[in-house]
C-alpha cells in the first residue's frame, strides 16, 4: 500500500507535525493557486501543521469544498488537492522509513473448514468459521466449484447462526423447491417495484456511512444531501460522471474496494440506462422553485458557486441572481427587468468588452447582435436560505456600469428585431 493510501487512513494521532513549521504560502507560491490559498486562510489553515492537525473526516471536509470554487478550473483544482495531499503525508526520510517498519501487515483470518455439500455436478456449498485478528467470528456459506473458484455466498456472525438454523430446520420443502420458490419470488419482485438508481444509491451510502463513519462519515452525510437533491436519475449519472469530484472520492473509494465494498459510481455503471430521465430546462414551470444541484444539472456543471453557466450541447446559458446579500449587486427594476452583474474581469476588458469568461462573451455577442440562437434563463433568490425562483427566459439588453452589468428584460416583454 501507498504511504500516501496508509497516511491518509490513519487517525490525527499519527500524523507527525514539522519540527519547525512552515508557512503555507511559502509553499503554494505559484500564481495559479491565489484563491486557492486564500481558501485555505479562510478556514485557518496557514501553515503546514494547521493542515496536518486536521483529523481525517475534517481534511476531506475541506477537500470537498475545492471544487466550488469561483474561477479555479477543473485543472488548476486537481493539481492543487494533490498538493496538500502531499504536504499533509510529507515526512522526513527517516520518519517514512520509521512508519513502515513498525506497520504491522494485516493477520489473515483464521479459518476452520466445516464441510462442503454438493449442489450440482461441478459446485458444492462450502461452510468454514472464520476467526478475524479483531475477535470477530463468521459462519460463511459459499458456492466453490470443482476446479476451486469461490463465488457467491453470505457469512453469518457467530451468534446469529443458531437464529439462522432454526429458520432452515422449519423449512419443509425439498431444495429444489425451495430455489424456485425464491427464484419466482425473486422475479415478481424485480417486476413489481425496480429501484431507481437514487434509491439504491442512498441505500448503498447509509451502509458505508455505518461501516466508514470514522473515516469518512462528514463527506459521506455531504455526498447523501447531494444526491437526494438530484431530481432525476439522469441527473445523478451527469453529477457521478464529474471528475473533480472523482478525484476528491479517490482515496475514499480505494478504501471501500479495498473491503470489498460498491462505490455510488460502481452502482451507476451497472445500473441500466436505458431510460434513464435527466431534468431539463423546459420542464420547469416559471415561479417554481430549484435548488442549486438541479440547476447544476441542467447547466451540465457542478460548480456550485458560480452565477453564470454555459451549457455548450444545449446551446443555453444559465444566469444565478441574488438580489440581497449576494456577491454582487443584482437588482430588480420591476418584475419585468433586472440588472444583473458579469463575471469578474479586468478593467481593461471591461472597456473594450474583450472578455475572457465564456458566458460574458455570449451576453456581449447577444446584445451586439452576433449571437441569435442562445437561449439565456434566469434563476434568482433574495437570500442564500433560499432556493432560486424559475423566472424563464430573458434577454441581454444593454451593459450598463461600464460594462460591468447587463440590463435583462423577460423575452415575451422584448420586440424581436
């Protein structure tokens, strides 16, 4: 295993601090990482201990958070968590060299063979106790065939078994009976009720949270809010298919396939997509109210702190307002118009409208009249408590404030020239 992988599972106590600490910003000294390092200041995190004393649930905490970030990029996000995954596991030589000598390899369980019965002519049903180093103890039933391949089966703890062979001895019925008995159970249930992706998705969630709560218990509760405020199936196969949130998860997945264990990812590749149903902007009705991570949806990005999207396959862009204790100064002139802010750029580009974010260029080529086949809907709120409103679809009109703003109008109130 990775030193990076052992440090990353272990408990703040074994994390070893600097002799001298060192200042964050010493290390994070290339440009590119300015918010980044301000994010960190943020959560008082500035110097290489402040990181290290971070107990494992809180350090993916914050690892989470990173992907939100106005203005830092897919790119610029990756390589920056894989810089504080290396500051925090930095150590010096001799320590590293310390902490492998004295990781004790993991026992193998020890196992007492019962017996095996035949099923068919090349499988048997194999029964062993197995004795873990932890004191736990199962009875553990499974399908081998001839030529030794283990396959499917279920292990009992100890003091279940009796409770599990009372239920056996009750049953009356021949085996082969029994087997179709489950076989067509099994069937009319799968027709009757077939578990969407979300359902088995939070299922899967709640054991790991049970069996990784220590570790991961805080991100996992996150990634559960996510996903129930997804509201299709479609949409939660767009939100599993983002790799800065992958990149995030990759330690904490490594953990579960280590323990034999489904990721959420696992489950949507095995799930079947064929008609699957993903959100999209027409079926809002205006007024309706849209959390955030559906709007992320349909804008086909899960950055959730930023105001403007451009959907590139839909050809739509989406406009996030906050008209009180927002960022910016969004303002409503009446309940037909509204000012609304830019995305951050220089003076300079501000003057000669020579923008560099993606979405401003769409506004100025609407209003300049370069760009007719953009559609531009607005979602706004009056406080960060809320959800955002469904205004529908608006059009650029004019900058305003040094071109800082747009006047927005609702497109039925607009004479199309």
């Amino acid at each position: 295993m990775e030193l990076k992988s052992l440090i990353n599972q272990m408990g703040t106590n074994n994390v070893e601090l600097d002799e001298k600490e060192i200042n964050i910003s010493s290390i994070l000294n290339e440009k590119k990482y300015d918010l980044l390092e301000e994010y960190l200041f943020d959560n008082n995190i500035k110097t290489t201990n402040d990181l290290k004393k971070l107990s494992l649930s809180d350090y993916n905490k914050l690892k989470m958070g990173i992907p939100s970030l106005t203005g830092v990029g897919e790119e610029k996000t990756t390589l920056f968590i894989k810089k504080i995954d290396y500051i925090r596991m930095t150590k010096n030589s001799s320590y590293s060299q310390r902490l492998l000598q004295e990781m004790k390899p993991q026992k193998n369980p020890q196992v007492q063979h019962i017996g095996k019965i035949r099923s068919s002519a090349n499988v048997f049903i194999e029964l062993n106790f197995i004795k873990y180093e932890n004191g736990n103890e199962y009875l553990d039933i499974r399908k081998v065939k001839s030529d030794g391949t283990r396959g499917k089966g279920i292990s009992i703890k100890k003091e279940l078994v009796g409770n599990f062979i009372d239920i056996v001895k009750n049953i009356n019925y021949s085996d082969t009976m029994i087997c179709n008995n489950i076989t067509e159970t099994k069937k009319i249930s799968d027709n009757n009720k077939k578990k969407s992706l979300k359902e088995m998705i939070l299922d899967n969630e709640k054991q790991l949270n049970y069996r990784f709560y220590n570790e991961y218990g805080q991100s996992i509760n996150l990634f559960i809010q996510k996903i129930k405020s997804l509201p299709n199936d479609g949409d939660i196969v767009k939100f599993l298919n983002n790799q800065s949130i992958l990149d995030i998860k990759k330690e904490q997945y490594k953990l579960i396939h280590n323990n034999g264990l489904k990721t959420a990812v696992d489950i949507m590749n095995e799930y079947d997509k064929t008609n699957i149903k993903y959100t999209n902007i027409n079926d809002l009705k205006i007024g309706s109210l849209v959390n955030t991570m559906t709007i992320c949806a349909i804008a086909n990005n899960f950055n959730q702190m930023m105001g403007m999207y451009y959907n590139k396959k839909d050809d739509i862009l989406i406009l996030k307002g906050q008209t009180t204790e927002g960022e910016y100064d969004d303002k409503w002139l009446n309940n037909k118009k509204i000012i609304y802010f830019l995305q951050n750029e220089s003076e300079e580009k501000y003057k000669y409208l020579e923008f560099v974010h993606k979405p401003n260029q769409i506004c100025r080529d609407i209003i300049l009249g370069y760009n007719k086949h953009t559609k531009v809907y607005l979602f706004e709120r009056s406080s960060k408590k809320e959800d955002y409103k469904y205004c529908g679809e608006f059009i650029p009109i004019e900058f305003q404030n040094s071109n800082k703003c747009i006047l927005l109008q609702e497109k039925n109130e607009c004479v199309v020239l």
